[in-house]
C-alpha cells in the first residue's frame, strides 16, 4: 500500500503478531491447524504491490519526490509534501485519471507557470518507474508461481503514473490481470475492487488466495469477498509509510518468495 491521504492515520509498524509458520495459522495466542490448509489449492494468487511486491515508499523517499517537485513548482518542499499528502485520495481514485492532470491540478494548486506541465508530467514518470523495481528474487518467484499453474493478478491502490509506467516494468510480464484503484475509481478496502480483480483473472472467490502486506484493511476486505488471505511482512521495512492497516490474527509468511512453499504444502496437512 502506498502513503496516506493525511497523516492522522499513518502506522511505520506491523502488529506485534509474530509470522507463523506457512503451514499453519495463528488464532488468539495459540497455533492451531488451518481449515485452509485442506481446502483445495488456491487457482489464483491476487497480490498487493507496494510493500508486498515493491517496497512501500519511505518518509525519506517521499521527502526527496517532494523536493524535486517543489523546484519545479518554485515552492518549498514541505507545502509539496503537503499537496502530496492532501491530494492521495484524488490520484488514486480515480478523480485525477492520467500523469498530465496530475501534473496539470499541481501547476493549478500553486499558480505555476503552464510550462511546468510536461517537466512535472515528466518527473512522476520517472519517479513511477524507480517505484516499480522488483528484486531478482521476488521475479523468480513469480515465474515460480507461474510454471505451478497458478494465475496471478495484482490489486494495488495505485496513481496513474504507476498504471501507466505498469506495462514497461519487468513485473507486468508475470501478471494476467491488474486492477488499480485509478482505473477502478474507488480504493481498498472497496468491494468492487475485489470483485473487479476476481472478474478479470477469471476465478471464483474461493479459488483465490489474497497475499498483502495488510495496508488499507485489505486482508479483511479480500476475506469479506469471499477469498482466502495471506499477510506478508511490509517490503521496505516497518518505518516505510501506510495507511488502514488493522489487526490481523490469520496466515502470514515472511515475504511472498514464501508463497510457492505455502502453495506446495496446500491440502497436505
């Protein structure tokens, strides 16, 4: 999940609930057997991206995006981290559809000159691309998944610079389906994301495994469709920026280059 709309609700933590071994799931403070564990193998893997598969931007990397953005605006960089911050929900749901009318609301925002459009427009590409960069690990293990018969799609509260940076990235070739919350027009935890996502990777509820990092309340959201989830440990580390995130008392392994393990002891136990 990437950073809030406002900072009243951020969380730089994961719960105090421990990772757990993938062949089991923790309820209340004891381990017990998953009635998962005997249902069928999930057919699809639905994946989060930013702390699941990308890492979930730093406050440190917000600042420095929000230093570039202000020499171009001739602002200082806290009224832009600011405009960040105010502007989340309208970059991710939709309201603002592509990179030019990002670009083109801040030169508005702050009665910039009209030529700062495409430097702006050109800026988000960049920082978008940097944003997607997979580990060589997490590549393999999606190929991994991949060759086991499982269908992949991503669901990801995402701007329209990363939608339309997606294709170029070397993690779009793994994916059957992708469902963001630009296109969407509505953000996690929306049901219609999650019946979007099921829609487009072509299975049904519970033939799908849901795997995040748990911002934006997306396991229970996922749960609530009807799927089955997963929680990963956030990419990029616990100080690393994210919004809703709640309890969670199910199934979690360590990273997704755990998944393939998991998948491998589905129904055996």
């Amino acid at each position: 999940m990437r950073y809030p709309p406002t900072c009243t609700s951020l969380s730089t933590s994961l719960s105090s609930t421990a990772t757990h071994p993938v062949g089991d799931v923790l309820l209340g403070t004891s381990i017990q057997r998953s009635s998962a564990a005997r249902a069928p193998r999930p057919a699809a893997v639905i994946l989060d991206l930013f702390g699941t598969l990308v890492a979930a931007p730093s406050i440190v990397e917000r600042r420095a995006a929000a230093v570039q953005l202000a020499a171009i605006l001739r602002v200082s960089p806290a009224v832009a981290e600011s405009e960040l911050a105010d502007s989340w929900q309208a970059r991710h749901n939709g309201q603002l559809a592509s990179t030019a009318e990002v670009a083109a609301h801040l030169v508005t925002r702050f009665d910039a000159s009209a030529a700062c459009v495409n430097e702006l427009e050109m800026l988000l590409a960049r920082l978008a691309h940097v944003r997607l960069q997979a580990d060589s690990t997490l590549l393999q293990t999606l190929e991994q998944l991949r060759r086991g018969g499982a269908k992949l799609a991503i669901l990801s509260d995402a701007s329209p610079d990363i939608a339309e940076a997606w294709s170029r990235s070397d993690l779009a070739p793994h994916f059957e389906a992708v469902v963001f919350s630009c296109r969407a027009g509505a953000t996690k935890p929306d049901s219609q994301l999650f019946q979007a996502v099921l829609r487009e990777v072509g299975v049904a509820p519970r033939q799908a495994l849901y795997c995040g990092d748990g911002g934006g309340d997306e396991l229970a959201g996922a749960e609530r469709a009807g799927m089955r989830a997963v929680r990963v440990k956030r990419r990029g580390g616990p100080s690393s920026l994210v919004f809703g995130e709640t309890a969670w008392s199910g199934r979690a392994i360590p990273d997704v280059e755990a998944l393939p393990s998991l998948l491998d002891d589905w129904g055996k136990r």
